[in-house]
C-alpha cells in the first residue's frame, strides 16, 4: 500500500474531527440531513475501495462502508425527528 494514500486516509480523520466538533449543536441537524448525499458519495467510493488489492484494503473499505451506513441511517432518523417536532398536532 502506498504511503501517500495511508497519510491521506489519516489526514482525512483529523480534518472530519475537526470540522464536525466546530460545528454548534443548533447548526448540527440540519448539517446532519445535508451530509446523507455526501455520505452516499463516500459509500460509493467505500464499495469500491474494498475491490483493491490486499487484504488492508478490503477491511479499510469495509470499514469505510460501515461507518457511512451508520452516518446515513444516523442522519435520516435525526432528521425524522427534527421534522416530527414541526408537525401540527
């Protein structure tokens, strides 16, 4: 596996954990329903990172695949609810 890729992987870590605790809780939600497209993008990518050679990048793009799932799932079920809190009783 090449090196660049390994120092971008982690580099994309620490800039996602940056950004996301920068972000104040009352932007968050909306932010959250926002990211279900991107996220969508990066599933695609994950499928197809777990094709590459060796066994590192098939569990790196399984785990990349699995945490996207939970952001999509996570980000429909918050926004469900931000929604369900502006209906009409």
């Amino acid at each position: 596996m090449d090196i660049g890729v390994i120092t971008i992987f982690v580099l994309a870590i620490f800039v996602g954990f940056e950004i996301i605790t920068k972000v104040p809780p009352t932007l968050h939600t909306p932010l959250m329903s926002g990211s279900n497209a991107i996220s969508g993008i990066a599933i695609i990518g994950a499928i197809l990172a777990t094709v590459v050679d060796g066994d590192i990048g098939m569990w790196l793009g399984f785990a990349a695949v699995l945490f996207a799932m939970v952001n999509v799932v996570g980000g429909f079920l918050v926004t469900d609810r931000m929604l369900k809190m502006f209906k009409r009783k």
